[in-house]
C-alpha cells in the first residue's frame, strides 16, 4: 500500500480458490488448461479505492522535475 497499489491480483488453481474466497478475494475468471494443462484462477481483492496521484506517482515527480 506504501507503493499506491490499490488491488492485489494472484493466480491458483481450483483446490486454492475456497481458501482465498475465506479470505475476502473474488474469482475474476478461469482459464482453462492454461498451466500445464491445468485450470488457472484468477484471484483478486480490492485494498482501496485507486486514486491517480498513487498510480501517477512516478510520472508526476518526473513532471515536477523538468
């Protein structure tokens, strides 16, 4: 969170997806035999709402630098 970010995304497989779903994450979507033809999940939870100045940082600073 230090670092802007406002989501966290992550990839499992089906035997994982109960466990994260306990946990607050939400299935985004499946993609068949994606790894090694097994099923891959992405996972992913809102940490808070995005605000542009986190996720402009960089560019920003370089913007006030020049």
């Amino acid at each position: 969170l230090a670092e802007g970010a406002h989501s966290l995304h992550l990839w499992t497989t089906e035997n994982n997806v109960e466990f994260y779903k306990k946990r607050g994450l939400s299935c985004g979507g499946v993609f068949p035999k994606a790894w090694h033809g097994e099923d891959c999940y992405l996972i992913y939870k809102i940490l808070r709402e995005p605000e542009e100045k986190n996720f402009l940082k960089n560019y920003l600073e370089q913007k006030i630098k020049h």
